[in-house]
C-alpha cells in the first residue's frame, strides 16, 4: 500500500472520488451501528445467567461465620465475598471492603469524602484554593467527569507503551502540592488497551509527593479480562509493591464484576491499607448499614472461587476475542501502510485506541455518524473533553454481533481514508 502522503494530488483527487462512491452505498443501507460504549454483549450477559438459580427460596442464605445475608449488617461486605474479591484483586481479605454495583460509585465517593473530610486527618479539598489531579491521556471519560464534578483541576499525562510518562509524573507529585491525585487503569487500559510495565509500577510505589493525602486511584476494572490463554499481562501488585517502598498509604485499588457477571449489578470492592480503611469506614458507617450481602453471596455461589472465575472469564475471552481480532484485521488490511493512523492491539480489556493524522477524529466520527455507525465521541478520552491534537478514537467492540461489527470497521476505515485525503489536500 502507497502512503497517501507519498501519493500525488491527483492521485489522491481520483480515489476520494471512489471512495465517496462507496460511502454513498454506505448510506443506502439505512445502518443503525453502535461501537460506542463498552458493554458486554447479550451472548457475555447470557454466560451469567446460572446465578440467577444458586439462591433459592430454599436456600440457607447463612454465611460461614453466621452472618444472615438477609438482615443488616457486615458493612465491610462478607467474609467469602472478602476471599474472592481478594483473590481476584490480588490483595488479603482483610485490606479490603466489598461496596454495591459499581466500582466507579466507590471513586466518586473516595473523593468526595476527601473533598468534604479530607484523606487521613489532612485539610478537606474543599478547602484549599486548588486541588489538582493527574490524568493519564487517553483515558477513561468518566474518571475525568468525576473530578471535573468537584471542580478539581486535571492536568494532563501522556501515556506511553509502558504507562503514564513516569518522568513527568514523579516531577509533578514532587513540586506540587496541590497535586492529590492520579487516576490510574494499570491492566488492559481504557482505551489503549495499554499495560503499565513492572518498571512503571515500581516508580509509581517510589513516587515522593509533595501532599501527604496524594493518592494513586488504582482502577483494575480489568484485571482479569484476558484475551487470550498463553499471551497475558501481569502486573506487579501495587498494594504490595508500596508497602516495599515505605508508601503503604498512597494506594486506592478499585474493582469490581461489571464485565464479570453483570454490568450494573456486580459487585464492587476497594483494596487499601489498614490505615486508609479505617478513614473509610467512619464515613462509610453513616452512609449505610450494609451493603447487597445477597448479591454478595450470589457471586460467591456462582464463581466458588478464582478458579471458577478465571474459567468462566475464559468463556467472555472466546465471545470477545473474534472481535477484537476483526478490528485489529480491518485495520491492518485497509490502513495497514498509508500512514493515515496508528492503532493499539490489546490482549485484554475492552477497547481499542485509533490515532488518526491530527485534526481528524472529530470530522472521522462525524462522517461515521452520518451513515449510521455510533463511535465514542472524539475528544471524550480527554479531561473536558478537549484532545489537543484531535487524534484520538476509542473503539469499543464488545457489544456488536460481529457481522454488525466486520460491517462498521469497513465504514470505519473509509471515513478514515476519505476525511485523511481532505486534510492532505487541504
Ligand atoms: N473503570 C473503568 C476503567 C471502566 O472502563 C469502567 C467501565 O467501562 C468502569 C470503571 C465502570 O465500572 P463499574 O461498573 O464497576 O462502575
């Protein structure tokens, strides 16, 4: 394939004319795609569906230690649930707390709580004249709206095949005090599909922040949503890894089985120190008495232990991995050496990150739009929505059948090539 940079203008001007062509049978077809969100498909919905019979009316729904999940009570969540959020977490029972359905709740939370409270007996955010965060781009839009909720100041980090650019991050934590956090997806990140390498979690143990209430937010949201049996990432366990470093203190680790069991009615869990625990739980015995502990037990039941979640995780690998693969061949077989774009290949998670030539996502996902295919708003992978170089396209394949999907990443691919000839023939 020709590079398009290499290619002449009426090259060019002659396959823009072909290509229109074929975005205009494109419109024909009357398409309703969505590539937008990062959903489980029904087929992933459909693989949890037995723990709607592992509790019945039956059903002694009595702990091990004798805590009724029916009643009030155990605000820390159960013993059992402890033991296998933990051992999916990769952190002890006893560092952890089981929440409700969402892990993105429990980080909404973790600042609020800072902000009106303050981390450890350090002044509440609220009360300082700036509260700043680090965020690490692209990333997750949702982390950036929380901390664009409580009006905190979000600087940008460019990611890097190993992680956030450490070099920048551990100058930032170190100058600046109003630095309070940074939001972290360390495994198979939203969207790169990126993993932080051992040597980058080893700085981020090492960090030496200027603000004692600094904390890294640690969202493992996929920490074992794996592609593939014998090609995985692994990750120093952080917890661990700060508490070597003398910084037992500087870590949030989130979770939870969204893209488990169910998205909307898992269960979510934050593992940290004893002492961020405790700080925790005198705010966490005001907002509520117990949490879902039915819910709780239900996923005990269903998954027995890691090994029954690891195996049923095997089962979401075999439904996702034909469609990230198809991305992946799309891509390579119709941009593979124009040089109109770069792409991430992840082996796990749920997304795919597209880097197209400057100033050209934006009109790409508007092109798309225009025949009927949804993708992520650009720009939404940056704090307030602004990509300064408007490049970046997050591509989420899980939900599409993949006829819908093979489908939309052939009009993917010429939205791209046709808005990549407007910009060099500019
Ligand atoms: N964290 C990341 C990085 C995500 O990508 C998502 C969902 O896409 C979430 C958290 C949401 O998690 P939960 O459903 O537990 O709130």
């Amino acid at each position: 394939m020709q590079p398009y940079a290499e290619m002449s203008t009426e090259e060019l001007q002659e396959l823009r004319k072909q290509l229109s062509a074929k975005y205009k049978e494109f419109q024909g077809k009357d398409l309703r795609l969505d590539m937008s969100r990062g959903k489980p498909s029904v087929e992933q919905l459909d693989l949890s569906m037995g723990m709607m019979d592992v509790l019945s009316s039956s059903d002694d729904l009595t702990c091990e230690d004798g805590t009724d999940c029916r009643n009030y009570g155990g605000l820390t969540g159960i013993r059992e649930a402890k033991e296998l959020i933990g051992d999916m977490m990769e952190v002890a029972p006893d560092y952890i707390i089981i929440y409700g359905n969402s892990s993105l709740n429990v980080m909404f939370d973790t600042v609020s709580r800072s902000m009106t409270h303050g981390v450890m007996g350090c002044t509440p955010w609220c009360k300082l004249d700036k509260v700043k965060f680090l965020c690490p781009v692209p990333g997750y839009d949702r982390h950036f709206a929380i901390t664009q909720y409580f009006g905190i100041e979000m600087i940008n980090v460019p990611m890097t095949p190993d992680g956030p650019d450490m070099d920048m991050v551990e100058r930032l934590v170190a100058e600046d005090d109003s630095i309070k956090g940074i939001w972290c997806v360390p495994k198979y990140s939203n969207p790169t599909g990126t993993s932080y390498s051992d040597e980058t979690v080893r700085r981020f143990a090492r960090l030496k922040p200027a603000a004692p209430d600094f904390r890294i937010y640690w969202d493992n949201a996929y920490g074992v949503h794996h592609l593939y049996d014998h090609d995985q990432d692994h990750l120093i366990e952080i917890l661990a890894e700060c508490k070597r470093a003398g910084n037992p203190d500087m870590v949030y680790k989130f979770a939870s089985t969204s893209k488990i069991s169910f998205p909307g009615s898992g269960i979510a869990a934050i593992a940290t120190s004893r002492n961020n625990l405790e700080d925790i739980e005198k705010q966490l015995k005001f907002q509520t008495i117990s949490h879902d502990k039915v819910n709780q037990l239900r996923h005990v039941r269903y998954f027995g232990d890691i090994h029954g979640m690891v195996e049923h995780m095997r089962k979401h690998a075999d439904i996702l991995r034909p469609k990230f693969e198809a991305v992946i061949d799309t891509l390579e077989r119709e941009l593979g050496g124009l040089g109109i774009g770069t792409w991430t290949k992840p082996k796990g998670g749920y997304f795919i990150a597209f880097d197209s030539l400057d100033g050209c996502a934006k009109a790409i996902v508007a092109r798309c739009k225009k025949a009927g295919l949804v993708m992520t708003g650009a720009g939404a992978t940056y704090p307030y929505g602004k990509d300064p170089h408007d490049t970046n396209i997050r591509i989420a394949p899980s939900y599409p059948p993949l006829s819908d999907l093979i489908l939309a990443m052939d009009l993917f691919a010429l939205c791209t090539k046709i808005v990549s000839i407007d910009k060099i023939l500019k």
